[in-house]
C-alpha cells in the first residue's frame, strides 16, 4: 500500500543509529588495520623513530618474498594448519558418531568432551610441555612401558611438528566432535531407518546419506579449526617460541619475531597482512560452500 | 542370526573402547596438571602416580613462599593476576555486551544496505591475524598511554569477545517471530521497549550463555597482554610462562596455578552446556 513512498530518514537511519556505538569501535579496530598497511610501506623500526617516515614502498613485501627462509615458512605455517584441522576432522568424526549411540560409556563422557578446549591454550601446551619434559615428564616413562623408544618431542627439529600438532589435537578435537555430533543429532530419523530396512550396509548409509547430510557441519569446522590453526601462535609460541632453530616459524611467529622481538615492525608486518589475505579469501570462500551445502542438505 | 548378534556384541565393544581410549588421552594430561600440583619438589622427581599429596604449591603461590631461598623469586603474585585476568575480562565482556547486543538486534532485524558486509566485518576480526593489529597497537597505545593500562587490553579484547557476542545474538534475535513485536507495535509501544521488555527477556538464557563463553575466550586469550601489557595488567595466562622460563623451572608451583586458572572456565562450560554448540560456532550451527 505504501511500498512506493519512502519512509522518513530517521525510520531509515535507525538500525545505523542502534548500531552506532559498535560502529564505533569498529572504528577504532579498523585505525590500526590501516596503520598497519602504512607502516608496512615504510622503513619503522621501533628503534628509530624518524623511520616512520620514510617511504620505501612495496621493499618490504619484496624482502619477504624473496627472503630465504620464506619458502619454508610458508610450508610450515600450511602443515601445521592442514595437519591439525585433518586429524581434528576424523578423530572428531569418529569419536562424534561413538558419542551418538546408546551407549553408558558415552553418557558419562559427553560432558567432559569440552574440557581441554575451556583451559587456555598457553596452559594447556605448558602442561604437554612438562609431560614431555625429560625428567620430570610421564610421555616418555609411557613409551618405555609399552616397549617404545623415548622421544625428544618438540626439542629436536624431527618431531618439533609432532608435538606441537599433537598438543592442537588434543586441545581442538573436542571442537570438531561438538560441532559434528551436534549435526548428526539433528537428522531426520526416517532416511535411516529405511536405509536399515533395506538392509543398507554401514558404508552404504555413511556415504550417501551421513557424510552429504553432515557437510555443512563439517565446513563449519574448517572455516574455524583451518583458520585459526593458520594463524596459530600460543601453542607453538609456548611450547618452543618458533624453534628449534627455525623448524616452527610460521608467518605468525615470524611476524613476532621480526615486528615485535627485533622491533622492526615494517618488516614483520607483510608476514601477519599476507596471513590475513590468505585467511581472508580462504574463509570467504568456505563460508560460499557452507550456504551452497547448507541448501543442498536441505534437499534431502 | 547368532553371529548378527556376536557382530553387533563385538561392534560394541569396539566402539566403548575406542572411545575410551580417546577420552583418557583427552583428561589424562587434565588429571596429571592436578597430580602434579600437589606433589612436593622432590616428589616431582621420584615419584609418578603415587605419593603423598601435599598442598604447599597452593599456598606458596597464594600466599608466598616461606622457603623461599635469597634469589629465588618467590611468585605468590598469583592472586593479583587472577584480578587481573578477571578485571580486563569481565570489563572487555562488558563493553561487547553494550555495544554488541543492540548491534546484533539492528542487524537481526532491519533490512539496510550493506548489512552482510557489516556483519562480515565484525566475524573477519575473529578470523584476523593477532598481529596485524599488535604490531601498530605497539606503538599507538604507547603514543595514547594505554600500554600496560585495563583500558588498553579491554579495547583491544573486543576483537575477541565482540564478533561472538554480535554473531551470536544475532541468530537467537532472528529466532524470534517479527510477530511479537509487530502485535506490541499496534499496542502501541515505542520500538526500544519492545526491545527492553519482550526481546531482551526472550533471549536472556542465550544472552548469558554467549557472554559467558565470551568471557572464557578473553581469559584465555594471551598474545594480546604478552605484547601489550606489562607488570601492571599481567593476566594468569602470560605469567603461567614465568614458573619455567626462568631460570629454575618450577613445574610444580605451575601445574598448581593452572589448576587454579582452569576452574572458572571448567564450571563456566559445565554451566552453559545447552548452548555451548551455537556460542562455539558463531550462531552457525544451533545445537
């Protein structure tokens, strides 16, 4: 009836209005993105103030680019990521499809499943670091008792990765079960059970109806565990602060080292802004699939 | 049909035990923390699962160390970092709730331009690089006296607690039926009290759930006061690094303070365990 007049500004105003003051701070979240992309066009070191101002362009990027350890750095900032959100995904898959039966066992547990999440992940690996730690540790007196050889986990370059993925695991897998078991709770039970009646064997029911019907659950553990174990920091900074050598730095610990430890801030930046790129597109498009699988899921 | 029967019995089995087995490597690293805690320094080096418990760990970084020899710090500075994670904790929770819940209302409920890449914003801070931000905040809040200070940390700790608290409100203020406030429209009342006394009351249990979760992410948070706090706002989880790093280790004395650091969080998540699976996921999955 009134679809063509246009109503009075402070009707049209208003959500920008109720919004105000977290527009606000996403101002002030905003200021120093921006200050971050200007100084990483310049020469700052905190040691020399005046550098501010001078201007050397894209150097900086170029500098990263073709620094020596770049390479390695981006495969291990990649491995780190990709290694920990894949075995977050299947033990969570599997340890959600145990915790949906009916079963005492999984009563009991469900409860606890979030713990090692809620403990700070600064603690959490400072724990693994002293279970791991040579004489007072309990990992390696394990290992002797099942007959295994003792490991120097994240204190030689060999299973630096190891153990820091291993702490990731623990600490995230909850994540993935939480999340899958939450959408394996919400199916229809009727596919099922036709699929039981058929006499459908478990393969047959998990690949054509679990696994499509569970796909935006399974994208929305990506989009989380993928980029924040991208950007991860606290459990390899705490467990050996990049090292040994440089066997853990990634772009985040790169970033620290360069723009924070050495103060050459205009040189640890392009690490940390080339990360956001990454994450950036990388979350865009998961968050694409996740509405194109969500509306698929739908169909069934 | 008796080897159906034996296969199903034996699937079973399996399963419990697999799933057993993920549990104890789960809580086991939980359950030695709380071991380790109570064990004596010697008992740390002679012992494994049995020993005599005691409590001096607790009560030296409670209330100070009465062996401490000279130049051995004694940490019994542990409470004042515990106020100091409550304090930039609770004020960064505070602040997101102001600005947040009517943010996620506008958002839920007005159709406006631009609101999805609004609402991107607010979740790609979640998604951002720490660093990108601390590198310039380094210096800002030096140039603004904010380094080292509450102020400073709860600022910068709304990139941690805003984007939940906005994605997820927003899904449960989407959960409710425009019709309510349409039919309290025709009543007559003004838009903001609909919102105060139906909207608000309506999705409280979530409200509260979110918040809480909030609270637990910026408590454990610790990149932010590594890099821009001091001695001043010094939080439990970057102090945690100071009982090893030194130049004894005092494992301990640290398993000690973690135990004390993870309680509020451990009762917290038993506390919102129904809204545990939306908090986590942003509103994405409802649980």
């Amino acid at each position: 009836m009134e679809e063509n007049i246009r109503p009075p500004l402070a009707v049209r105003a208003r959500p920008w209005l109720i919004a105000l003051p977290a527009l606000l701070v996403l101002i002030g979240i905003l200021y120093p993105f921006l200050t971050a992309i200007y100084y990483s066009l310049t020469a700052y070191a905190f040691n020399r103030p005046g550098s501010v101002d001078t201007f050397v362009g894209l150097r900086n990027y170029t500098r990263m680019f073709t620094h020596e350890d770049f390479l390695y750095s981006t495969y291990i900032t990649f491995a780190y990521a990709l290694l920990s959100t894949g075995i977050q995904l299947s033990i969570g898959l599997i340890v959600a499809m145990l915790l949906n039966r009916d079963s005492r066992l999984a009563k009991i547990f469900t409860p606890t499943l979030i713990f090692p999440m809620m403990i700070a992940p600064v603690i959490g690996t400072l724990i693994w670091k002293m279970m791991m730690q040579p004489s007072v540790g309990i990992l390696n007196p394990m290992l002797n008792a099942v007959g295994l050889p003792s490991l120097q986990w994240a204190a030689v370059p060999e299973t630096a990765l190891f153990s820091v993925v291993l702490v990731d695991v623990w600490m995230f897998t909850p994540f993935a079960a939480l999340i899958l078991l939450a959408g394996l709770r919400s199916f229809p039970s009727a596919p099922f059970e036709a699929a039981r009646v058929d006499g459908a064997s478990f393969w047959f029911t998990f690949r054509n109806l679990t696994l499509p019907m569970l796909t935006p659950f399974i994208i929305i553990v990506v989009v989380f565990r993928l980029m924040d174990s991208l950007k991860m920091f606290d459990i390899i900074f705490a467990m050996t602060e990049g090292g040994p050598g440089n066997t853990l730095m990634t772009y985040q610990l790169t970033a620290y080292r360069t723009g924070i430890q050495f103060q050459r801030l205009a040189q640890g930046l392009p690490y940390a802004i080339l990360l956001y790129i990454i994450i950036y597109i990388t979350s865009m498009y998961l968050i694409k699939a996740w509405g194109r699988a969500q509306r698929r899921a739908a169909g069934y | 049909m008796q080897s159906k029967v034996t296969s199903n019995r034996l699937a079973a089995i399996l399963s419990d035990g697999f799933l057993a087995l993920y549990f104890i490597f789960a809580l086991f690293p939980i359950l030695w923390m709380l071991l380790v805690s109570l064990k004596s320094g010697e008992q740390l080096f002679t012992t494994q699962f049995i020993f005599t418990p005691t409590l001096e760990n607790y009560q030296a970084i409670l209330f100070g160390d009465p062996r401490a020899a000279a130049g051995v710090v004694a940490r019994q500075e542990f409470p004042k970092y515990f106020m100091n994670s409550l304090i930039v904790s609770s004020g960064a929770v505070i602040v997101s709730l102001l600005v947040g819940v009517p943010a996620a209302y506008a958002l839920a409920r007005y159709k406006f331009k631009g609101k999805e890449d609004l609402a991107f914003t607010f979740l790609s801070f979640r998604f951002a690089p720490e660093l990108v931000v601390i590198i310039p905040l380094s210096v800002i809040y030096r140039q603004l006296g904010l380094y080292d200070t509450y102020w400073g940390i709860i600022w910068v700790y709304q990139l941690v607690t805003l984007p939940l608290l906005i994605w997820v409100l927003r899904s449960y203020f989407e959960d409710i039926s425009p019709d309510i406030e349409q039919a309290a429209m025709i009543d007559g009342y003004p838009w903001w009290r609909i919102f105060w006394l139906i909207l608000l009351p309506l999705v409280r249990p979530g409200l509260a759930a979110a918040a809480l979760l909030a609270f637990v992410f910026a408590w454990n948070n610790f990149i932010f006061p590594l890099v821009l706090g001091g001695s001043n706002v010094q939080t439990v989880t970057v102090s945690a690094l100071g009982y090893i790093s030194s130049a004894q280790a005092f494992f301990n004395r640290m398993a000690a303070a973690s135990v004390l650091a993870s309680i509020p969080q451990i009762i917290l998540a038993l506390s919102i365990q129904r809204y545990l699976i939306r908090g986590l996921s942003f509103g994405a999955v409802k649980g």
